[in-house]
C-alpha cells in the first residue's frame, strides 16, 4: 500500500479555479462527481508551473524520439 493519492486527469475532466485572495492561494477544483480540490499557495505557484512545463516538455522529447 502506498501513501500518495493518485489522480487521473483526461482532457474530459472539468477543472476550475479560484482565486482565494484572503489566503493568497489558489484553489483548484478538478472533477464532478467526486471532486477534489488542490489549495495552492502563492510561493508555491511558480514550482508547480515549472515542474508541469517541464513535464510536458519530456513528453513532446518522448513523443518526438519515437517519430525518428
């Protein structure tokens, strides 16, 4: 058994966000059913862009290898 919650996320799934400025985070709420919601704060914001961006880039590297 593992300790980390795992999310899927499809294209399909609806994702929105809120700004919750009297916290200086960020709120995002992902799903319909059974939603979840990630609190995100300020700070945390830029690490999370770059590690998403950086992510995708491997991806498009990956995808792209394959093609050659």
């Amino acid at each position: 058994m593992t300790d980390m919650v795992q999310v899927h996320l499809t294209a399909d799934m609806p994702i929105r966000l809120r700004a919750l400025k009297f916290a200086d985070r960020v709120e995002v709420r992902i799903g319909k059913a059974f939603p979840i919601a990630l609190l995100i704060d300020r700070p945390a914001l830029e690490t999370l862009k770059h590690a998403l961006t950086e992510g995708q880039q491997e991806l498009d590297t990956h995808e792209t290898e394959e093609r050659a």
